[in-house]
C-alpha cells in the first residue's frame, strides 16, 4: 500500500487566488439546523395532529446536507426522525446506504438500518451488513459485514468481520477479528484490522511484505505508519530475516513552507552471519531563508562495505553503490546576474572485499569549496559569464583493509588548494538560417599542494615539485552553423529534410601542467557534444588541452511535415587537428596524429512503433571501434515491448597511451555488455517479462530478470520475478520477489513494480490504475 505525499495546506496571503463561483457539486458545512430547510415529495402525503407527515408512493425527504428516500417514510418534522418501509436509501456526504428498513434523525444524525448495502462515494468501496448502526455524522457500526474497495460487480476480493467501525472522518476502518479472502479463499486474519476509505493518509499498519533473497534468506516486513500530521509523518518497518536477524528500519518525512527534506535509517543489533551491528542512516534536507539564500544536506553513511551487498533485495542499482555522498550546501541566488554557494564535500568508500579485488582509491573530499558565479546574457549583444572556485582538497589516508602494497596511514596523494576563475565573453550573431559565435575566455588558476617524501609511510614523493604553481591559459573559440530546409518524403510520407553543417574552431596554447596535481580530473568521453567542447578533459580542470583545431559536423533530419515529428536522424563529426596535443594526465602519451576518430550517430523511428539508434567513435587510422553504442526498441501494442542495447567503451588508458598494454601490472578496463530486455503477452492474461545484462568482456551476466504476471478478471494481478546479479567482482545475490497486487486494498509480498519499471524498458503494470472516485460519484 502505498504512502501519499504529504501537503500543506497553509497559503501564504499574497499567494491565495480569488474567490469565484464554483458551478460544481460541494458539501455544505457549518449550517445550524434552522437554516436547513427540508422539503418533501411524495404520490401521497398526510398529516396528523402530533405532526407527524406520512410519505407514501416514490417518497423523499430531502435536506442540504442528506436525502432520505423509501416506499413510505414517518416524518416528525419538530425532532427531524424520519422512518422508512420499504426500499429505504439514504444519501449522505456522497454515501449511499440502502435497507428495507431504515430510521434516521436528521437533527442528532444518528439511526439504524437493516440488512444494509452500502457504497462510499470518495473512496469507492462497497459492502453488505446484517445491521448498520449510525451514531454521528461520520461513524457507523456494521455487524456481520463484507466489504470490499473494488468496483467490481463480483470483487476477487473483500474483508469480511463480525464487528466494524467506519470512520469517514479519520478515513479509517476497522475489522474486529477480520478476515480478507481473494477467491473465496481466506489468506489473512487478525484482530484488528485496519484499512483506509479514501485515497488519504492515515496511520495504521501498511500491507505486510515477505520474499528471500540468497543473502538474507526468507524475509518478511511489517510497517506501521504513522499520520503525524498533514506536513510529516513517520514509517517504522520490523523486518526478520531468516540468515540476518531482525532489523528495525524507519523513515521520517517532514515538509513546511520554507523547507522539506526526509531522514532515514535502519539498524540491526546483531548479524547472525557477521555477529556485528550493522546500520545505515540517510538524510535529505533543503531549506530557504528568503532573500535568495538557501541550505541543503545531503548525508548518507552505512556501517560497513558489505551492507548493500548484504541487506539489498531491489536489484542491482543498489547493490553496485560505490561511494556514499555526504554534502552540505548553503548559496544564495538573490542577483539575476550573480550567485554564489559553499560546499562541504565527503565521501564514504565503500570497497569490494571479495578475493582478487582491487583497492578502490577514495575520492577527494572538499572541505569546503567555494564557488561564485555571474553570468550576464544579451548585454549589448555580447554573453558574458565569470565561473569562480576555491576549493580545499584532501584525499583520505589508507586505512587498512590488508590490501597488498599498502601500509596504514599511508597517503594516497597530495592535499591542496586550487584557485581558478574563467571568465568568457561571446558575441552571438545569429540570423535566419545561420549563426557565428565568437568567443574569447581566460582560465586562471593557482594550486598550493601539500606534497610529501618518499619517507613518509613508504610512499613515492613529490620532493621536487614546487609547493605553489600559477597557470594563465588564453582559450578562444569561433562556433558557426548553417541549416538548410528541402521537402522530401520518409517511406512515402511527406516530410523536410534538412542539413545543418557547423564548423568549430578552437586555440588554445600550451602549457606545462606535468607538475600540477590532479584531483577530480579525467578524460572526457569523446561524443558529438563534447567534440565541440572547450577542453579535451573533463571534471575541475587540472589539465587543459592545449588545442589548435577545427571540428566538422553534419546533421541531417527528416522531419514529419504535418506534426514535426523527428523521423530520422543523420550525425557525423571529426577534428582536424593543426598541431601536436602535449598535455596530458599522469602517465599519459601526447596525440600526434592529424585528425581525430570519426563520431556517427544514428537515431531512426522506422515506424511508430519501432526505433533505432547507433552510435560510434571509430579510429581513421586502426579502423578500430573506440566507442560503440546500438539499440532499438519495439512497442507494437500495451503491455509488449522488447529492447536491445549493445555497448562497448575502450579503456581510456588504450585511447591516451595506445602501448599501455606493456607497463607490467595493467588491467584492461574495457567495457562491452548486452542487454536485452522484454515484456510480453503469452496469452491474454499471462505475461512474461525478462532482463540479461551480459557482460561480453568478463563472459559472464552480471544480471538476469525472469518473472510472470498475471492479469485478474477484476481488481488483482498476481506477480513473481526471480533476480541473480553480481554484488561484486565475486558474488552473487539471488532475489525471488511475490506479490498479490488487490486493486483499491493494496499488495501482498514484496512490491516489485518500482523495480522492473528501472529495469524493464518501457514496462506496464497490467492493472491500469483505478480513477479517483468523488464524494458525489453516486449523487442523486
């Protein structure tokens, strides 16, 4: 079942819409009983002295706030007690309930019916009772009672109690020695069961889920949620597993005017598999302060490497989890041409221990970094943008681990602090059909590093490096286009083809950066975006490319003529390089070659229901792929499609040194994987869904999904997904996943959806969501 979003309800003064007549169906609230005037209509009506009015034939009474209709209803108008006979019905907030037999006061709002049906207006739910007794406008007692919240006219499913209580106004019922039942069949009991009305929030314990997983064993949850208040509210989750113990988890949401965030965290006192305590916590936090100032938290920790490998059943997104965040922000953004923030930068390593795993060497922390930038657009024709930073740098020590060549204490590399600050001005020109964007831009920067000598822990020093380096780098660009329209046509269809060619020019002179450090700088992928890009690596700039060379693109589109609708789409780019690139990170080998490897990309909606799309990065002169991505995706009809991805990235280490194949120690880190991914209809009820993700370079699947679904006649499916996927470069977690899905109640078993819509490309759930119902979906 799940949890609503939580709201709040204040608006602030200046911020409230008038007021305006509404012309829908409303509730009226707040009247006193003389200001409700009743009106009658029957075939027949009578009075007698004491004032009673007897309705005889198609009779009613109405009033603002109820109707109350039967083959003959006893009115005393002075007490507001009205008796029905026969095919009695009352109406009320939306709720309809019908006896043979029916006394209600409209004065006191309470009453009795027999034998009642029932329907609830906003919720959707339904039912039938031996007796239903009325004691306030919203609570009602029923004995004997089946209900169920599915529109069905048979439901698969329903409760059925000798006791329950209905209060709208809590939207909550409860079951006293309830039973649920799905096919007749009875697959819950308690003695207290609790279940919502209405589509809201309200505290109570939440649909249990159960499944088992190779590392935890047979699991099974019970969460309780607590409706704290319209702004915040609380989950606590028990959850026993057979291998691990028992394991307390919650979540606590919060959301105000000014702020919202949410904090989470599970603990488990002792492992039985590891006799430790293991634990994770998480908190998500955003505030403003007005004024254009603002904070944010982003802080995560778990008590060891192996806790997501241990404790995750939700698939492999989870368990591959690396580094945990821990970030605060505090900014403002009160200019409409400056801003300016403050991060606190750290991460939580978390390394695979299995056997023949290689340290994982933690990232930099930034403690803190500082970063103000100004951007001021169309000034005179000209772009203008500063992009300041200072940032401290410090990469934790070794800590242990007994990971070969590494001693405790031992640093991993330098510490420092950069300065840099780019500042560009561009003058776009741009005209019908074509542009020209000239752009100059000065990169200065200055690094203080704590370097440090061979003897400290036996690690290689930096003794001859200088403590503080300054770089002035120059970087001019020239970025023109041009786009040409023709009618064509696209598999007989008429359409516009265009071609669009653009030439980049890009300067950048040399600098010596061999004695500069490198903390969060890498090789950009090369792609089409980044072929027009300013510098050849990627993250903080630590090194710049020294650049003399001008990018060649060509795009050309078949666009529908009618709608505008993207049909296919051509790509291809190269650089031409004018002169030696020099620069390079840490062990790297200068390019000399002339031109750059070819980049193609592809993308072509063959049909309405069928796409392709292929890109590579290929090298002119080895006729070798460096990069290479293929896919399509097929969706004839709901609830049936099936995709292909093909991928395959170089290590970038063979692309910036092509003989690092010979330094002793290499490990080649390539990547080429398939995946291939399905749902599909077997017969009209029962669906198959699967995933492979095969890696092609380790010649091993690194994840498989298989599961089935079942689409009920009514208001439930059924579903069971199976799951093996590597957790490390040594293990395997195995995952079977249950669900009983009753539509309008909630799910039985562990909730997969979220799971295979991450998956799954382009997955469904079988059971289109119910419509939200009204309090006046029944009004007469």
């Amino acid at each position: 079942m799940p949890v609503p979003k939580l709201t709040i309800t204040e608006i602030p003064a200046d911020a409230q819409p008038a007021l305006a007549e509404s012309s829908q169906l409303r509730v009226h609230g707040g009247l006193k009983d003389d200001d409700k005037t009743s009106f009658i209509v029957a075939d027949q009506v009578e009075t007698d002295p004491d004032g009673k009015i007897t309705l005889t034939g198609k009779a009613q009474v109405r009033r603002i706030d109820s109707v109350v209709k039967g083959d003959r209803i006893d009115y005393l108008r002075d007490t507001g007690q009205v008796d029905v006979w026969g095919d009695g019905m009352m109406m009320r907030d939306g709720n309809i309930i019908r006896g043979p037999e029916l006394h209600y006061n409209f004065d006191s709002e309470t009453g009795e019916i027999t034998t009642p049906d029932f329907w609830l207006g906003a919720g959707g739910g339904s039912g039938t009772a031996e007796r239903a007794q009325i004691f306030s406008r919203s609570q009602m007692r029923l004995t004997d009672m089946t209900y169920a919240a599915c529109p069905c006219p048979d439901p698969a499913w329903y409760i059925s109690a000798p006791r329950v209580d209905f209060d709208t106004e809590e939207n909550e019922g409860v079951a006293r020695n309830g039973v649920l039942y799905f096919k007749g069949v009875p697959i819950l009991a308690s003695p207290y069961l609790s279940f919502p009305l209405r589509k809201e929030r309200k505290s109570g314990f939440l649909i249990p889920s159960y499944g088992g997983s190779s590392n935890s064993g047979y699991e099974f949850a019970l969460p309780y949620y607590f409706n704290l208040a319209p702004n915040y509210d609380l989950t606590v989750t028990p959850r026993y597993m057979s291998k691990r113990g028992v394991q307390w988890g919650a979540e606590f949401r919060y959301l105000g005017q000014s702020y919202t965030g949410q904090l989470a965290g599970s603990y488990l006192g002792n492992d039985k598999e590891t006799q430790d305590k293991r634990w994770m916590y998480s908190w998500q936090h955003t505030q403003t302060f007005g004024h254009g100032f603002y904070a944010s938290a982003d802080i995560n920790a778990v008590s060891d490497d192996n806790y997501f490998r241990d404790f995750s059943t939700i698939g492999i997104n989870q368990a591959s989890i690396d580094y945990l965040p821990r970030v605060l922000t505090v900014g403002w953004a009160g200019s409409p041409y400056w801003s300016a923030t403050v991060q606190h930068y750290t991460y939580q390593t978390l390394q695979d221990t299995t056997a023949g795993a290689a340290y994982r060497t933690p990232p930099y922390n930034k403690e803190p970094e500082l970063n103000i930038s100004g951007a001021r657009y169309n000034w005179n024709g000209l772009d203008m943008v500063s992009s300041n930073y200072v940032t401290r740098f410090v990469l934790p020590r070794y800590d242990g681990g007994g990971y070969a060549g590494y001693v405790d204490g031992q640093r991993l590399g330098p510490d420092g602090t950069r300065f840099k600050s780019y500042n560009t001005v561009s003058m776009p020109i741009v005209r019908s059909g074509w542009y020209v964007t000239p752009k100059v831009g000065v990169h200065l920067s200055q690094y203080n590093t704590d370097w440090y000598t061979p003897s400290q822990y036996g690690a290689t020093g930096y003794s001859a490096y200088p403590r503080t380096q300054s770089r002035v780098v120059p970087i001019m660009s020239l970025d023109s286009g041009m786009t040409f329209e023709r009618d064509a046509s696209f598999f007989g269809k008429a359409a516009v083809q265009t071609l669009e060619p653009r030439l980049y020019y890009l300067r950048v002179p040399y600098r010596d950066q061999s004695s500069i450090p490198v903390y969060d700088t890498g090789v950009a992928t090369f792609n089409i975006g980044q072929a027009f890009d300013e510098n050849y690596f990627s993250g903080g700039w630590d090194r710049i490319a020294d650049a003399n060379q001008l990018t060649l693109g060509l795009t050309s589109r078949w666009l529908d003529a009618n709608s505008g609708f993207e049909r296919l789409s051509l790509s291809v780019a190269q650089r031409r390089y004018f002169s030696d690139r020099r620069v390079t990170l840490p062990g790297g080998k200068p390019r000399v070659d002339q031109k750059s490897d070819y980049l193609v990309g592809v993308y072509a909606a063959l049909t309405d229901k069928l796409n392709v799309r292929f890109d590579a990065q290929f090298n002119p002169e080895s006729n070798e792929r460096n990069r290479m991505t293929a896919g399509l995706r097929w969706h004839p009809k709901r609830l049936a499609t099936l995709s292909a991805t093909y991928r395959y990235e170089r290590d970038p280490e063979q692309i910036t040194n092509p003989n690092g194949f010979n330094i002793p120690g290499y490990i080649d880190r390539s990547k080429e994987n398939l995946v291939v991914s399905t749902q599909w209809p077997l017969t009209q009820k029962l669906y198959a869904m699967g995933r492979v993700d095969y890696s092609i370079q380790e010649k091993r699947s690194t994840q498989t999904i298989m599961g089935l679904e079942y689409k009920g006649d009514c208001c439930w499916a059924a579903r069971v997904v199976f799951q093996r996927y590597a957790v490390s470069l040594g293990d395997k977690n195995t995952a079977l996943f249950l669900q009983l899905e009753l539509t309008g109640l909630g799910s039985l078993g562990t909730d997969p959806l979220n799971f295979l819509g991450r998956n799954i490309s382009g997955y469904e759930p079988v059971t289109p969501p119910i419509p939200n119902k009204t309090t006046f979906e029944r009004y007469e």
